[in-house]
C-alpha cells in the first residue's frame, strides 16, 4: 500500500469545497485523491494524471465509487494544458503535485527503481520512455556519468563512483540494481561507513531523475499549473529532495514577486514524527503552499 503523505495537511491546505474542479498532477495510488473526492463529489471534478500507466490501474478501482467525478489521464504533467484543454476546463480551483515515486514503483523489483529491491535497471516512470537506467549506466560516458552524478544525486564522490562504473561495464554490461549498488559500494563504500545513509542512494537518485528528466518536467508543469488556478486557489507541492525543493521554491517566490502568488507557507510543512514513525518514507517530504492572488 503507497501511504499518502502529509495527507491531512493537504487536504486542508488545499481549501476544498463541493463542486470544486480540482488537478492532482500525480495521482499514483490514490491516497490525496480520494480525500479530494470526498469533498468535491459529486458534481466537483478531478483531473488525475500520472505517467505510470500501472498506477493509473490501481488507482481506477480505488476510486471507482466516485465514477463520474473523476478522469484520469496517462501522460507527463508538463503536458497539462494540452490535457485540461482537452477535457474544456477553464480553471482550477485546487492544484497538488507530489513528486517522486510511489511505494507501488519502488517494490515492483520489475521497475529496478530500488537498491532494495533489486530488479533490471529500468528507473522509468513511463514504459513508453526511451531511455533507460540500463542505457545511462552502460552506454553514457564517464564524464555525462560524473556529471549526472553529481547534479542530480549531489553526490560528493562522483567522480570515483562513474569511474568504478566504467571499470566494471568494460568487463561485462551493468544488468540488475544489484550490480550497479554493489559497484557503488565498491568506490565509496569506506567514505560512508559512519553514516546512516546507503552509500548507493544518492547515484540512485540521479540516474532515476535522468532517465525520467524530472527536474526540468517539474518546472514545466509547475509553471503551467499556476496559469489555470483562478483567484484564490489554491497550489500543493510536496518535495522529497532538496533539488526538487528549490524549485517548488524558487518558482513560488518569483510568482509572489510578481504579485502572481500568494506564499501561505513561509517555511515548507514536513511530516509529524507519529506520521515519520508509521511511514519512514515520509521522512523527507516537504509540503509547500502557494495561493493564486489574481
Ligand atoms: C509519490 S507518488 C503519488 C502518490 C499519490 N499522491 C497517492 O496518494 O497515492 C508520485 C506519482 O507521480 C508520478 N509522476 C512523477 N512524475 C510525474 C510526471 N512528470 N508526470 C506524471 N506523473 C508523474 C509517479 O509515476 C507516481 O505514481
């Protein structure tokens, strides 16, 4: 089960009424949708979109009670505006973006998304992709290796670990996250052995951004996404890594210096620690609101 995070810290952020025409940019396994549901049916709407087609199943029987009141929509969400005008909507009333993967992603050993869980390198969100984990980690070079490794994992020891990964591919093709995370172990294991982190996690995390292009998707959909909510709507976004963050923030604070925006949460809200305790993968979350001035 993916345990939606901050639940209710979104659905009372959000301001929902009855007959709300509400967005949930990644509906995954439905968790804050259906809250939303139950404020806004049955004459309210959401529009659910998520880019893993497998989800959008899952969260199909889900919600099923609530038939009529919903759509759902396979696509990236920097495709918004083509998806909202397809469905003649002409405002938003409520927007929520919460990033990243579901529990439902990270266990299907299918996907390799987890050193965990282990499976074919993959990491893609959407199976129709190009690209994936398998292509970055076997075919890039080390310096495009390096440099993703560093920009979007923040990983102090980029260098060695993409130098380790071309060592072991020359050798034979990287296959499984089992391989890679072992690899990674390999050149910095030692570097890590006081900290709680896992030495793989921060190279898993820039490949997954890669294969799936997720921080420049995120600013293209955010920024279309302000453009549909009307006067006094309302804009969620949860973050669960300081990248994603500074975008989520930077983008609310122009909006607000242009007098777009309305920033309700000066500091991002995170997770209790009774929320933390049943929900470890919480941990990180950061919830950020921002409210349509005019
Ligand atoms: C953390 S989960 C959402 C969980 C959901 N709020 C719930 O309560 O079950 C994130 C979902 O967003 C989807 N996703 C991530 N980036 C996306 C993008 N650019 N476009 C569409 N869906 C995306 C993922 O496939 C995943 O299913």
């Amino acid at each position: 089960m993916h345990q939606p995070v901050m639940l209710k810290e979104v659905v009372s952020s959000l301001n929902l009424k009855r007959d709300d025409i509400v967005l949930d940019a990644t509906i995954g396994g439905g968790g804050h949708a259906k809250e939303i549901l139950k404020r806004i049916a049955p004459n309210g709407r959401l529009i659910g979109i998520d880019q893993d087609e497998a989800a959008l199943k899952i969260v199909e029987s889900e919600i099923e009670s609530y038939h009529g009141s919903f759509k759902l929509v396979h696509d990236n969400f920097k495709n918004l505006d083509k998806i909202l005008s397809a469905e003649r909507i002409k405002y938003l009333d409520a927007i929520l973006f919460d990033l990243g993967i579901s529990t439902y992603q990270i266990e299907d050993s299918r996907r390799g998304f987890s050193i965990k869980y282990g499976g074919r390198l993959d990491m893609r969100m959407d199976p129709r992709a190009n690209i994936t984990a398998y292509d970055i980690v076997n075919r890039y070079s080390e310096r495009s290796l390096s440099d993703i490794i560093e920009r979007f994992g923040e990983e102090r020891f980029h260098s060695r670990i993409a130098r380790f990964i071309i060592g072991a591919r020359s050798k034979k093709p990287i296959e499984t996250s089992e391989e890679l995370s072992s690899i990674i172990h390999k050149a910095v294991g030692y570097r890590y052995r006081k900290t709680r982190i896992d030495p793989a996690t921060r190279t898993f995390q820039a490949i997954r951004i890669a294969v799936n292009d997720e921080l420049a998707s995120l600013e293209d959909g955010l920024k279309k996404a302000v453009s549909w909510l009307k006067a006094g709507a309302r804009i969620c976004v949860i973050s669960f890594h300081s990248l994603e963050d500074r975008i989520v923030k930077g983008l609310f604070k122009s909006y607000s210096n242009l007098g777009v925006l309305k920033i309700v949460t000066k500091k991002p809200l995170r997770p209790s620690p009774a929320e933390i305790a049943t929900n470890p993968r919480s941990r990180s979350g950061k919830l950020r609101v921002a409210e349509r001035i005019e």
